[in-house]
C-alpha cells in the first residue's frame, strides 16, 4: 500500500462515533485493461452494499475497463443489483506445518538459482502466466522488500542458463489472536514455470525448496493462493505436498 492515494480512493462510514464501514479501491493494469478491485469491512450489510457501489463507480469513473469484488464463498448476496457476476473461485491453501518435506529433485537438465536478479524473475513470472486470466505483468524494476526476500527467490534454469520456472515466497507474521494458523506463516506468493518446460516436475521441486528455505527462515506453517479454474490445475500440485483448501473467496465483476 505504499504510495496509496487514501484520501481519493477510500471512504468510510460513521455513525454515533464509531466507525462502522471502512472500503477503498485498488487498481492495477492486467492483459485485459485497467482493474479496479473494490475492498470493503463492514459491520452492517447495507454499509457495505452502499460503499461497493461508490467503489465500483469510482473505479469505472477512473477508466477502469472492469471492477472487481472478492467475497467468502457463499456470501454472494446483493452482488447481482450491483452489476456484478461470479467469474471465478480463488483458494487459500494451507500447510499446517512445515515438517516431513520431500526432497527437492529437480529434473535433469535442470539446476537451481538462488536469488536471481529481480528483472530476471520478473520476466520468468511474466511469461508462465501470460496466458493466465487476467494476468497482472510484474514491474522489472525490484520492489522495496525484494533485497530482504532475495534467498527466497528461486529460479529452475537450463543447463544454458535459461530461466524455467520461477517460485517466491515471503515469511510474515499475524496476530495470533485472529489468525489461527502457526506463525510465522511461509506465503508461497508465485509458482510459475514457462510454457515450454512444464509438465516436467519444476513447480513441484521449487516449491519444496520454498517450502525448506521458508522453514529456514523460522515459518511454521504455509500458505499459497490459487486460482481454482488455473488451466495447469495447479492445485493438484499442492494437495500432493499436503496443502488443503483453508479459505474459499469467489470473484465477482462488472464489466465496463
């Protein structure tokens, strides 16, 4: 949220005192046109009704191309008289713990690179999901925790040296009180491998060797996120390393 433009993009809402609501937007260039995602708290349903609908127009307003609302799974209501329909599930998967790891085996041909240059896994990430639903390209230039994350950045490259497949990860922390899982929690926030080189064991192997180096840096438990209809039914992947679906969102849209 550095940077962010609290003072256009959020609104909240007040009564006797207290904060009752609280929304902003976020926006971020995809494949597709300019995303506008509506975030909303709220203690009252019809709050939280009234501040989607002043996000979703102060996104379109912005020349956004669409406007976008996460929800738990289940929790759809009034979603349709905003002009919104489900388009996607999204997943947390969790790992209670970070014990009993497989070995990482890389595939042969294939050898590990720790800590590439941002610009490097910036483009690995780029291409494995280029095709994938609105794709979000990463900035070349690193951002500000990328030198504080850099040993859990890692790249599968060829024996040319030819980047494969990229998996990053970041250690944070919750409080405990609101977040049952064990802290800290290991986020393995991309696992992707270029077109040309899946179905071959990359994403399997470097998101173990996440998972180890993760563990290193003191996590107790993993987390990752997944589109629940991603092509490479990734997630399939990730039951096989005992990661289970923890949380389920559905995403809504409006088209503009």
């Amino acid at each position: 949220m550095e940077g962010f433009d609290w003072r256009s993009r959020s609104l909240g809402v007040e009564r006797d005192g207290a904060v009752q609501a609280v929304g902003l937007v976020t926006a971020r260039d995809t494949v597709d046109g300019l995303m506008a995602r509506t975030e909303v708290a709220a203690r009252e349903e019809g709050d939280r009704l009234a501040l989607l609908r002043w996000g979703l127009g102060l996104g379109r307003a912005a020349g956004a191309r669409f406007g976008q609302v996460w929800r738990p799974a289940g929790r759809g209501q009034g979603m349709a008289d905003l002009g919104l329909e489900p388009v996607r599930p999204f997943w947390r998967m969790d790992r209670p713990h970070l014990e009993d790891l497989p070995a990482p085996r890389l595939p042969e041909g294939y050898q590990l690179a720790v800590g590439p240059p941002w610009r490097v896994a910036a483009e690995t990430y780029n291409r494995a999901f280029e095709e994938h639903w609105r794709h979000s390209p990463l900035a070349l230039e690193p951002p500000p925790e990328a030198p504080r994350t850099r040993g859990l950045q890692l790249l599968a490259v060829t024996a040319a040296g030819r980047p494969a497949a990229v998996v990053l990860c970041e250690v944070e922390e919750r409080d405990p009180a609101v977040d049952p899982r064990a802290q800290p929690v290991g986020v393995v926030s991309v696992v992707g491998t270029v077109p040309e080189h899946r179905r071959q064991g990359l994403g399997a192997a470097l998101t173990v060797e996440g998972l180890r180096r993760l563990r290193e840096h003191g996590a107790a438990s993993a987390s990752l996120y997944v589109d629940g209809l991603n092509p490479t039914r990734a997630s399939d992947l990730y039951r096989r390393l005992d990661f289970e679906v923890a949380f389920a969102y559905e995403v809504y849209e409006a088209c503009w």
